[in-house]
C-alpha cells in the first residue's frame, strides 16, 4: 500500500499577474513621451529613473582635475559628519515618536480605564471610540491633502528608490513631518499599524535633506555642499537612513544595519557597511541617553525598559532552555507561520485593491473609509473583552504584585472585572502593541492568559492586520505581525499542552519569527532583530530555524508582502535574477522607435522642438562629416537636463563649429550642471528664445559623457539586465554588430526589462515565463483525498 505521501503532485503554476493599481502602468507609446505613472504613498504620481553612472565629459573631467587634495578630505569628513547628524536626529525622532504614542495612547487608556471602574461602560466606549475616530482622522486629512506621499509604511518606496525609481516627494520636509505627527496619531488611535516601517521612512527622510546639497532658497549654498548633488551619494545617504531608522523602532543597531542590506539594498559596498554601522551606533547612544533621562519619571507614561525593548533574559532562564524532542515542534511553527503568511500576503492584496478603489473617488472617500475602519476597530478592541472571563490576579511568578492586585504592572486591565482580577483579552486590547508583545513574551506566564482568549485575539489581531494597512495614514506592517505571530505562538504551545517542554513565551518568539518570515520572507536581519529585542542569544538556533522554514515554504505560495505592495503600486522594481524568456531575446527585439539623436554640433531650434517633442531624458550623439573624418560615428550620450542647462545659458554660436576648451571653461562650471534635489527642476517650458537665437547652433561636445555604457545588438536581454541593474544605470546604448549601418540602434531603459513591455511585444513567450514553485488547488484536494484512503485502509 502507497503512502499517500507517494502521491503528492507539486503543481508549477504561472506566477500570478497582478494588475496594478493605475491604469496607466507601464504603457508606452512608440515615442514614449510620457512619464510612467505609479502609486506613490495614496496618489498616482509621475516617476522616473536615477542614474548612478560616472559623467565623463570634457568640462566635469577638467573639474575633478583641480580639486585639491583638501577638497578630497572635505569630501571624505562631510560624509562621516552627515552620518554623524542622520545618527542624531533620527535617534531623537525616534524617541519623540514613542514619547509621544505612549502618553497619548496611555491618557486614552487611563481615562477608559477609570470610567470602567465606576461602571460607567457607554461612556468609557464613547470616549474611547471617539478618540480613536478624531486621532485617525487627524492622521488621514494631513495625509490626503498636505503630503499623500506620506502614506503607508513607506518601505516600498524606499526600496524602490534605492533599486532606482525616483518619485516626487516621497522625501521632501513636508513628507517627513506628515510622517512623523500622522504616524504618531495612527498608533495612538488603537489602529492595528505600528511605527517601524514609517520610522525607516523617516530615517530615509532625514538622510535624503542632507543629500540635497544644499538650499538657494535657504541660503545654504556652501560649496562643499555640492558634492553631494548627484545621485550615487543620495542613495547611500538614504541606505544609512532607513538602517537608522529601523535602528530608531527596535532599538536594534545591527539589524537596522542587516535590514537595510537584505531588504531595501540593490547595490552595496564595504564602505557603506561601516558608515551603517556609524550611524545605528549614533543613533542607540542617542536612545539610551533619553531613556536614562526618563528614567525619573520626567516623561509622563514613557516606559522604563531600556535598550531592550522586550527582554526575556532576566527571569527563569532555566525556561529558556529546549531539547532535541522539541525540534518537530518547532518545524510544525514555522511551517504553520509560512501557511498563515502566505494568507496574510494574499488577503492583504485584495484589501488593498478594494481600498484603493474608494480612495481614488477622492479626499471625502479617503476620510469615510478611515472612519468606518476606526469605528470598526473600535467596537473589537472595546466589544471582545466582554467575551473573556475574569482571572485572579498572580499571586507568584514575575508578574505578581505584593499587594495581591495586578492593575498598576501595565500588564494587566481590570476592564469590568472586580478588584484583584483581571481581563487577559483586555490586557492585550487595551494596550499599545508594545506592551501586548511585551505581556505575550513574558517567560514564567503560562497560566496567565486563557486558550480561548488566544484565539479570539488571534483571529482579530489577523483580521485587523489586514483591514488597517490600506487607510490613508502612515502606518506599518512590522510590529502587527510581531503581534499576530507572538499570539499564534502562544496558541500553539497551549494547544500542544505536556506533550512540549518549552516556555510559552519562548513559543511566542518563535511565533513571531514565523510569521514574519512567512510574510516578510527576510531571514538574517529579522533574526538579528528578534535577537536584540529579546536579549537572549540561546533563542539564536530555534530563531534561525523557523525562519529558514517558514520562508522557504511561503515563498512557494507567494512573493514578500513588500515586493506584492510594489507591484501593485506600479513601482517598475528591477529583479536580481533575469526571467528565463529573457534568454531567448536579444536586446534588438525590445528597443522601440524611433531614435532621436543629436549631431555633435546642433541647431538650436532642433535641440528646443526634440525636447518638446519627447519625454526623453538623454540622447545620442552622433558625429558626421565634416566633425568625423568618415562615416557617421558615435560621440557619446548628453543628458536632457544638460541640454536645458545650455539653453538657459544662451551660450550659442553663429556657425556650426566646435568651440574650444577656453570658451567652455571660462562661461560654464560643473556646479551649473549638479542635479538638483527634489525641489522644483528645469523644464523646456521655463526656456523662451528668440527666433534669431533658434537659428543659431551650439556645440555639444564638451558636455557630452563620452564613454557611456554600450551592449551590442545580438547581446541577450538577460545579459543586458544584469548590467544595467548591477551598475545603476538610467540608459544602456545598443550599438549595432555590423560597422555599415547607423552607430546606434537604440536606448534601453528600465522600461524595457519590464515583463508587462516584454510580454507586450511577444505574446508567444506569456507560456515561457519564470514559473516558480506552487502549490495548486487541485494538487492539495488529491493530496487530502489519498490520505482519507490510506487512513482508512490502514483502519
């Protein structure tokens, strides 16, 4: 007789199309004059590309010549002292942050909490629901009408940014204050979010104003400043942010480094690592130094915890031991984490599309559907506790008070209870998500907390995780399911009773890793995380293991939540790995028409109607007789926002010839050519010439980046991709195989790796797709079905 183990089919199903939320994604015209159009934080928004590569032209090589050996120290000590101030100020915004949830949310809490005991329960509803309904709704109306950049977590944007997708605003001041007062009010409203994924949003934030290079609005205007106007120095100062920020949550200096390299990073360097480190180091002395000064109770209802947020070291350590017996257990943990995961992923996406749907009917649709989510969560943190039974409070154990009362631990909540009871349900309802992942971690508290309250917190801390993300409001990700996952484990280990030795707290943490490796799907920095938050490296093993399985598994299910959000926003996010239908594609079969190109020496009424006429941000040049002595040859390759920079100038010759290195060097500087921040930027509209000056020329060659980056025709697209993510590149020359025919063929760009343009043009590939490992429908039915049979045959 057959195991039915034997009959398991593992069915290869395509990987899901998903259709993004705008319409306008990633659809392009033979010209492509548009911009492509994403969702950036709560509105469609015009993106485009960065570009990493090294300008190589006659007047930026003769800049670099003359900068002194005192220039290169500047340069080198600025960086360091910028990291120093990234450190600095988000420690201390991170602090305010919490400061302020805790106060705002332990008044709310105080005021429920006395109301209750004098038995005045409608009113205490009231006042609790309508703090919660004004705090989000504070949070959404600055969201929607001041900074709709500012919603969500802000993760999949950075992530975006820092793979090479420039959107507006995502970093601007006003962004970061939105970030910072509307998070704050989220927490506070009981919403289900947390305040980790906008922290590295903030972080990111701070980085990116110190990479503008300065301000003309302002003043400053230093010129050692202008070194960092250009976007290889922006994204590394954005990378150390976001660490810093993750950093700032979790008051865990290494994993904010971790995070920031296994997450958000496409490109990385050594030297990127030890300012990382700098600056997360900066920012825990920043932590601790408040935390100590807090420690008097100067800071109203701010905890006393430290560095460790949720240590698990200090009490019963005999408990934080396991055996060989338990390592099934802990597999059965992570299997289970990777399956609830998967779920999470997949339930998230539908919520989201639903969501958006009503927040695109505009502002009044975004506050609505914010309120009827505050309302609704409201009546379950409120209502659900009704259904829990009152418990005395611990007489021993960690959590027992010597007056034989629990109310003053901010553990535990009276609610309707008599004195010397408690409501576990409402111990962990009625509590910021801190200090319910503080209770459900607690080691020596098996007893405390009854099963079916396990489950029906479960069950709404996954419903609410799943209904909260989508309001238009800065909000998280990362602590809810740290929430959901230590209450899933504690579920666990009360469902497995004697027959497991382990602590529940300690089932709690392998829960949580679980479940963020099944939804996140990050292993290293989320153990590193975990590690520093609980302070006890004897988990290290147990921790590794739950997430290698549960990701493992919940990748054959779906992609990370953060890679489904950015696909659905229409961020065109560049793979580490080419799709196997790319290998069958030369990059000839992709590059689209037609051309536009420039001669070394142009008309300037060509170069004003070209850039009019197409949205295209850099162009070849090409060199003819008689400036080339044959045929037609490739000079190089200048950037549209050079070419606006030569027009405002107005520095243009009566006849087409080439000017010589003295004219260039005595009217232009390489600072008139500096990319600028994300402030306001030139556009061929701000240009007005007279018709005598269109008919003059200007001469190209010197601001021309002569040693761009080439592919030959034939070269594959996979190929191809692995070059242009690699160096971080904006255009990739296709130049032709045979010497007889134009010098270019055409420019790639991020667009052209996209599946949807790729597919688009060659439908006859849709069946070679990249298909990963799935588990489908009809696969599980055969598998349950043969396991019926054998149960009973063996019966």
């Amino acid at each position: 007789m057959s195991s039915p183990l034997e009959d398991v089919t593992v069915g290869m199903e395509e990987e899901e199309e998903q259709r993004p939320l705008n319409r306008a994604l990633l659809h392009r015209s033979a010209t492509n004059n548009t911009s492509q159009v994403a969702m950036v934080g709560s509105n469609p928004c015009p993106i485009e590309s960065l570009d990493y590569e090294m300008i190589e032209n006659e007047l930026f090589d003769q800049n670099w010549r003359t900068r002194s050996k005192g220039d290169q120290v500047r340069y080198v000590v600025l960086k360091w002292a910028f990291c120093f101030a990234i450190g600095i100020l988000t420690g201390i915004v991170g602090f305010v942050i919490n400061l302020a949830v805790e106060n705002v949310a332990g008044f709310k809490h105080q005021a429920v909490s006395a109301l209750m005991d004098s038995t005045s329960y409608w009113t205490a509803f009231w006042v609790f629901a309508g703090g919660n309904l004004a705090l989000l709704l504070l949070a959404s109306s600055i969201t929607a009408f001041v900074s709709p950049a500012a919603g969500g977590s802000g993760i999949p944007e950075v992530k975006a940014y820092l793979n090479g997708v420039d959107a507006p605003n995502i970093f601007s001041l006003r962004t970061l204050a939105v970030k910072v007062v509307g998070n704050i009010a989220a927490v506070s409203s009981s919403l289900h979010v947390g305040k980790a994924g906008p922290m590295v949003h903030t972080g990111a934030c701070i980085a990116a104003i110190f990479g503008q290079g300065g301000s003309r609005k302002y003043g400053l205007t230093c010129r050692w400043l202008r070194y960092f106007k250009n976007d290889r120095d922006r994204r590394d100062l954005v990378t150390i942010g976001a660490g810093a920020g993750v950093a700032a949550a979790f008051r865990a200096p290494v994993g904010g480094v971790l995070f920031a390299l296994e997450s958000l990073c496409s490109w990385w360097r050594s030297a990127l690592i030890w300012r990382s480190f700098f600056t997360t180091a900066v920012v825990a002395v920043v932590l601790r130094l408040f935390i100590e000064l807090c420690g008097s109770g100067r800071c109203g209802m701010f905890g006393r915890g430290g560095l460790i947020m949720y240590d698990v070291s200090t009490v019963f350590d005999d408990l934080m031991t396991y055996h060989l017996k338990d390592i099934p257990i802990v597999i059965l943990i992570g299997v289970t984490g990777a399956l609830l995961g998967g779920l999470y992923n997949f339930l998230m996406m539908k919520v989201l599309r639903v969501y958006n749907a009503i927040n695109e009917r505009g502002g009044a649709h975004k506050l609505l559907l914010a309120a009827t989510v505050s309302i609704v969560t409201s009546c379950c943190v409120f209502g659900l506790p009704w259904l829990a039974p009152c418990r005395p409070c611990p007489t021993t154990g960690p959590l027992s008070s010597p007056d034989g009362t629990c109310h003053a631990l901010n553990r535990f909540r009276r609610f309707h209870c008599p004195a010397g009871n408690y409501n576990d349900l409402a111990s962990l309802f009625l509590n910021i998500n801190d200090d319910a992942i503080r209770n459900l971690y607690s080691t020596g508290t098996n007893d405390v907390y009854h099963p079916a309250s396990m489950v029906i917190f479960f069950v709404a801390s996954y419903a609410l995780g799943v209904l909260s993300y989508g309001v238009v409001a800065p909000s998280g990700l990362f602590v809810p399911i740290i929430l959901t996952g230590a209450t899933y484990g504690r579920l666990v280990a009360m469902l497995l009773g004697g027959r497991s030795g382990l602590d529940h707290g300690l089932v709690a943490i392998l829960g949580s890793a679980s479940f963020l490796g099944g939804t996140l799907r990050m292993t290293v920095s989320v153990c590193v995380i975990i590690l520093e938050l609980t302070n006890n490296l004897l988990l290290l093993p147990l921790v590794m293991l739950v997430l290698l399985i549960s990701k493992t598994v919940a990748d054959s299910f779906n992609a990370s939540i953060y890679d489904l959000i950015l696909r659905l926003k229409g961020l065109p996010h560049l793979d580490g790995h080419a799709e196997p239908y790319m290998r069958q594609l030369t990059v000839s079969d992709v590059v689209v028409g037609p051309l536009r190109s420039f001669g070394g020496v142009e008309k300037v009424g060509n170069v004003v109607h070209t850039l009019r006429t197409t949205g295209h941000h850099a162009f070849p040049v090409v060199d003819e007789p008689p400036f080339s002595p044959g045929p037609p040859v490739l000079y190089g390759l200048v950037l549209r926002a050079h070419l606006l920079v030569l027009l405002k100038k107005r520095e243009f010759l009566a006849a087409p010839q080439r000017c010589h290195k003295e004219y260039v060097a005595g009217r232009f500087q390489a600072e008139d050519f500096d990319k600028r921040g994300s402030g306001k930027q030139d556009t061929i509209a701000d240009v007005v010439l007279s018709p005598e000056e269109m008919e003059m020329y200007v001469d190209l060659h010197p601001f021309t980046n002569t040693s761009p980056y080439t592919v030959v025709e034939t070269m594959s697209l996979a190929k191809a991709l692995v070059l242009f993510r690699e160096v971080g590149l904006r255009h990739l020359l296709v130049v032709p195989k045979a010497c007889d025919r134009s010098p270019v063929v055409g420019i790639l760009t991020r667009h052209d790796f996209m599946p949807e343009h790729i597919l688009g043009l060659h439908p006859v590939l849709l069946k070679s797709r990249w298909k990963r490992l799935r588990w489908q429908r009809g696969a599980v039915a055969k598998y349950f079905r043969s396991l019926v049979e054998w149960v009973a045959n063996s019966g």
